[in-house]
C-alpha cells in the first residue's frame, strides 16, 4: 500500500500563481532594472559591494509588496460586504492574520531599506547604530521610511484587534492606515526643487495609493475570493469600478511625476533626455508596462465579467495572474526609478 499526499486543491495552485507571478516579476525587474541604471564605477570612489547593490531594490520591491497585500487585504471586507457574514466570515477568518504578517513585513523591510541606504552612502563600511541615526536625522528618505515602519506596525496592531473582534474593527481604519503609510514612501524618491515640488509630490502619492489599491484588490479578490463563485459575482464588479479610477489615476499621475521631474530638473532637456537618461528610459518601460495592463484588465472587465455573473466557469485566475505579473513588472521598475539618474 503506498501512501501519497493529498492532492492540492485547484484554488490553492490558482492563488500562488497570483501571488508568484506578482512577487517573482517584481523581484527580477527590480535587480535588471536597477543594474541598467546602477551608476558607472569612478577610479579612486569607492563603490556599493554586491551585498548592497543587490540587496537593497530587493529588500525595496519587498517594502512594496508587502504593502500592497496590507491594503489589498484591508480592502477585502469593503468588497465582500457585510450582509452575508455566514460566506464572507470564512473568507475573512483566511484574510485577517495574513493582513498583519503582512504589516509586520512591511515594517521589517522599511527598516532594513534603511539600514541598506545608509550602507550604500558608507562604503565599504558596516552600518552602525550611529551612522543608522544620523542617516534618519539627516536624510528626509530615512525620516520617510521610517514612519512608514511606524504606519506598518499600525496596521499590524489594529489587524491583531481585527483577528480577536472580526469586523467590529472598522474595515475602513485598516485601509486609511495602510493608505495613510504609503503616503511617505515618494519621500525616499527623487525631489523636485522648485516651487512645483508639492504638486509633484501629491502626484507621486496618488500614483502609489492607487497602483497600491489597484494591484493589492485585484491580488486579493483572485486569491481568496475567485474559489467562491458567488462572492465573486458580487466583488468583481465592485472591485472593478475601483480599479477603473486606479487606472486613471495610476497613467495621469505617473506620466505628470515622471515627465514633470524630468522638465524641472536643471540640465535636463526634453524631449530628448527620454531617450538619453537612464531615469527617461525607465520611465518609458513604465508606462508601457502600465499600458499593457489597459487590455488585460478590460478583458476581466468586458469579457469575463459577465460571465462571472451568470455563474459560469472563467479563467479569471490565469488573466489575473497575467495582470498582476506586469503590475509586479511595473513595481520593479518603479524601484530602479527611484535611484536612476535623471541627466
């Protein structure tokens, strides 16, 4: 008699999918990304070791998703509703501790980025406690990171309220919070030293809540949602309208970031620094990445939607999947962005 393990259920296989395809593309586009734009070595500078050139957009694209998941997470209860706790609250009893090992990585890695850029800016020195401290005092990207770790442990201890009461934590605290931590994170990327550096830093913002909330629902909703074909008739076209808006606000706000960057940096010429910088380069790969996702997430919208409705079988996993694998793309790149150099 042999024995053999069980099989795995297909939502089980369908789930990280979705969740490979995000992390593993953003991952690989983060390092490739990053080393195209890594800086050329001087003679006599002492340059980042690999431990550092590496590591660091890792750990960074890490700091990403994790946050993402804490949104998408948080945002789950809002999709599924609450007037159907006997469907929704098993979904939920999955989502809920997930959502605070989640905030908790999200913490972990703000501080390691931290500790990574301060290395970066001493090489070939191991980072101290002091160096640590007046990195944070001295540099707004630390400052940043750093109340974004505090935004995350936040999240963690309201999501462990929400593991003990269920939704008599309010749905819409864990979101604002999770948002309300994303909203340091364009610190840590390049500034605009002019006097339409705020209106450029609100774009950034509202490209990282809604790439966040775009990315996270969809993830979430393909995860833990699509086993379930009734709630997924109900929270596909509610998550749907969200991502619409996303869409609109992830394209405008990053082509106004990027493109608006690029015209107020000194020494920088447009059009044709596009194509001659590493960050316009960059910032074209991104956009294209994000127009890709145009036809896949009107596929889901138009095509299986619908279906979905009528309760018939789809192949949303394997579409989302896709969508998802380009967003991580886009993430990655995103972390190369941040460090490239705008001349």
């Amino acid at each position: 008699m042999s024995l053999s393990a069980p099989p795995v259920p297909r939502q089980r296989i369908g789930g990280r999918l979705v969740v490979g395809a995000f992390g593993v593309c953003a991952v690989v586009s983060a390092v490739a990304a990053s080393s195209f734009a890594a800086q050329q070595t001087v003679p006599g500078i002492p340059m980042p070791g690999p431990l550092v050139s590496v590591g660091l957009p890792v750990v960074r694209v890490l700091l990403d998703l994790s946050a993402v998941a804490v949104v998408g997470l948080s945002l789950l209860p809002k999709l599924l509703g609450f007037d159907d706790p006997e469907r929704t609250e098993p979904v939920m009893l999955r989502v809920r501790p997930l959502a605070v090992i989640a905030a908790w990585a999200w913490a972990i890695c703000a501080l390691l980025t931290i500790v990574f850029q301060t290395a970066e800016l001493n090489p070939g020195r191991v980072p101290t406690f002091g160096m640590i401290t007046a990195y944070v005092e001295d540099v707004g990207t630390g400052q940043g990171l750093l109340f974004s770790a505090a935004c995350a442990l936040a999240a963690a201890g309201i999501g462990l309220m929400a593991v003990r009461f269920g939704e008599k934590v309010p749905a819409e605290l864990r979101v604002i919070v999770g948002l309300f931590g994303l909203l340091p994170i364009p610190v840590t990327g390049h500034a605009v030293n002019s006097v339409w550096h705020d209106p450029i830093m609100i774009s950034m913002e509202i490209h990282v809540m809604g790439a966040a909330a775009w990315a996270g629902g969809l993830a979430a909703t393909a995860v833990f949602v699509a086993p379930h074909g009734d709630l997924l008739a109900r929270v596909l076209p509610r998550f749907s309208r969200i991502a619409t808006v996303c869409l609109l606000m992830v394209g405008l706000s990053g082509l106004i970031t990027g493109l608006g960057t690029m015209a107020l940096t000194p020494g920088v010429t447009l059009p044709d620094s596009v194509l001659t910088s590493h960050y316009g380069v960059l910032v074209l790969v991104k956009t294209a990445l994000v127009a890709a996702l145009v036809p896949l997430a009107a596929h889901i919208r138009f095509r299986l939607m619908p279906a979905v409705r009528r309760g018939r079988a789809t192949a949303l996993v394997g579409w989302a999947a896709a969508e998802v694998g380009v967003m991580g793309l886009a993430y990655g790149v995103a972390v190369a962005i941040t460090r490239a150099s705008i001349v």
